[in-house]
C-alpha cells in the first residue's frame, strides 16, 4: 500500500469556488483524505505551502496529433512540421492530467489515433471526431469544404468504433475550413451529435457561415469555442454589445470555451466581453499544436494567467480547467474535475507568482500581466509528474 501526502496546501474545490487550506491524502492512487489528515506514516510527503491544490487540469481543446502513427519525442526541442506534439510535452509535463484532442482526427484517421497520441502516453488523452476529414495527409484548404469529406455515416461509425476515447463531435465553422458548404457541414456535426449522443464543440471564425447561424444550431452542453476571437462577425456588435444569438446560446446552456490557438484570442474582446460585460468564460485551453507551442498559446498555465487579466478569480480559473471541462467532455464519469475521498486522485499543485510576465494573444498585442500560474506537479492515479516543459 503505497501512501503520499500532500501537505500545507490551500485546496481548491471547484464545484463551489471555495478554497481553505488542507492536505490532500493519496493511498493506491486513490484520495483517502481531505482537510485535516493525519498523515503520521505515508511513504512520501510533498510540501505545498505557499502552495494552491486543485482537482487536475484538463486542457478541453488541443489539436497535438499531426496524422502520424508514431509519436517523435518532442519534449526537448522545437517541434518540426508535420510532427506529432507528444501529448506528455503540453500534458502532465506542465501540470495537465487529461487533453480533449478536439478535431485532430476525422472518421478516416480515427483508427490510428491510438497509437500516435494515447499509446505511450502518461497524460490521459481522450478526443473528438471531426465531421471533416482532419489529419489526413495531402488535403489542401478546409477538410470540411466537400463533400467526399464529410460523411455522417462514417462519423458515426468511427464513434462506435472507438467509444473508450471518444468524447464528442467537432466541426470548424468558419470559412478557412467549410468553404462553400457553409452551413451545411454543421448541419451534418449537429445530426452526427444526436445519434451518439455526445455534444458537438464549434469551431468558430470568419464568416461564412455566419457566427448567428451557427449558434442557433448549438444546444444544451454543446460547446462554442475561440469564443473571443477579434475576427469581424464575432460575438461583439459594433456598438460593443454581445449579438442577441451568443446571448440566446448562454441562456441554453451552452459551453462558452475560450481555446487560444494561433488565430483566435484578442485581448481587447476579452477584456471587455468577460471583465466589463460579464460574460462568461466555462473553459479555458489551448488548441495547442506545433504551431503555437513555442508562440502564443505556449500552454495551460499561460493561458490561466491571461485569464486572471480578466479580473476572474483564482477559484474561477480553476473551474475552468477541472469541473467545467470534465462535466462538458464527460470526464468527470472517468474521475476528473473534482477531490473527493473515494475518488481517483488526479491532482494538479501550482503557485502563483507575484511578479509582472509579458504575455500576447494572437493579434500579437502585449500585455504585462501582474502576477502568473506556475505548475509544480501533477498526480495521476496517484502518480507524481513533476512540471519539466517550459511554460
């Protein structure tokens, strides 16, 4: 029986934005105590004085898997195109328990997803199938732009085939990737959606389809994600105001995610949709790739420190990368988002440094954030991963 003790803490409780300080117990990789613990004989101790203690983060949208059967190792170096990015580099590496690999692969590249991205991997990766034919080599322009590439019934398919990692459908609404389908293509995500019953995740971007459109079409626990974009035809009106549609979409619940990316995070509509309207942000991620690992997005942590720019809170934050992007994906059935004895101990430590960090979105305007999130280590099923990628 193997016993670790993480001590001196202040522990997040996501599912009420609370936090007190308290020790959290792990035995055989499951949490066997919460608050004051008595921990006179563990086998390991970990000081997190000075210290905050969360459920593990999830990074609800990353896009690491390039199509490659294998996995490069990527953890020390600047990753070259066409590469996979190994989901450890952006995963447990910098503090992350669990990534939603959300659009990465459609119905043909499905089957070996495995093997290039969740086999060899200590970071639990689950994915979403993309109604286009995302990560097959060779396909210029958007994978979602004709038809021979979106099927329903290959999409469908492809789910059964692989429900022990599949989470959801996506579709990239945005001219870039549907072309002249438009519409019609998240037509198509919305049906495959319904018939496996998983919530479909939006890509939004320029127009067509139009934004409106597209969010009339989202329901209960689907999600919108690059949601503060600064592309024209976003969720702002001129005037400044949130279009009627973005404000319909919260009130039905769906999932306002903000994933960076290379294209899609603006400062100013973040800034003020979030900090002066109030708008909500429900997750937080990266759409991490090899394109915005060393620019940009970098990682979870760095875009938790934007996210603090916004005024939002510590416990607010967290949220958003731990019971929000477990209950949209469904993780919270597999362990994650929340301690509670009894309950795997997926485990994320971090600090919080009080010290200005220069930061840019991706209209590469900088911005000097006061303070910043640095992850420490990472448990998984009781497993220690100390934080070694940059971040």
């Amino acid at each position: 029986m193997t016993t670790t003790l993480i001590e001196g803490g202040t522990l997040i409780e996501p599912a009420t934005g609370t936090s007190a300080l308290g020790d959290v117990l792990i035995r055989d990789g499951v949490v066997a105590g919460l608050g004051a613990v008595n921990g006179s004989a563990v086998d390991e101790r970990f000081d997190a004085s000075g210290m905050y203690v969360s459920p593990g983060w999830i990074d609800g949208h990353s896009r690491g898997w390039s199509g490659n059967r294998s996995a490069p190792d990527s953890s020390t170096r600047a990753v070259r195109a066409g590469e996979n990015l190994r989901a450890d580099r952006f995963g447990v590496h910098q503090g992350v328990v669990a990534i939603v690999e959300a659009g990465s692969m459609g119905a043909p590249t499905a089957d070996d997803f495995p093997a290039g991205m969740i086999e060899g991997a200590s970071t639990r990766v689950f994915g979403a199938i993309n109604i286009g034919s995302s990560g097959a080599p060779g396909i210029e322009g958007g994978h979602s732009s004709r038809w021979e590439y979106v099927s329903l019934e290959k999409t469908v398919a492809a789910v059964e085939r692989h429900r022990d990692w599949v989470r959801g459908i996506k579709v990239q609404a945005s001219s870039s990737h549907t072309g002249l389908l438009g519409l019609e293509a998240v037509k198509i995500a919305r049906k495959a959606a319904e018939l496996t019953g998983l919530p479909l995740m939006a890509h939004i971007g320029n127009a067509p389809p139009l934004l409106e459109d597209v969010l009339d079409l989202l329901r209960r626990g689907d999600i919108v994600t690059h949601t503060y974009h600064g592309k024209t035809g976003g969720i702002l009106e001129r005037d400044g105001t949130p279009i009627r549609a973005f404000l319909d979409a919260i009130d039905r619940g769906v999932v306002v995610a903000t994933s960076h990316g290379r294209a899609s995070y603006s400062f100013d509509v973040a800034d003020h949709a979030v900090r002066e309207l109030g708008m909500p942000l429900d997750v937080i991620s990266t759409d991490m790739h090899p394109g915005n690992i060393e620019h940009y997005s970098r990682s979870i942590a760095h875009n938790l420190t934007k996210s603090l720019m916004l005024d939002l809170s510590i416990e607010q934050v967290i949220q958003a990368v731990t019971i929000n992007p477990a209950r949209a994906w469904r993780l919270d059935a597999d362990g994650f988002g929340s301690l509670a004895v009894g309950r795997p101990a997926h485990v994320t430590v971090f600090r919080i440094n009080e010290e200005p960090l220069e930061v840019v979105d991706t209209l590469d305007q900088e911005r000097t954030a006061a303070r910043w999130v640095e992850p420490i280590a990472a448990w998984i099923d009781g497993q220690r991963f100390d934080r070694t990628a940059p971040i």
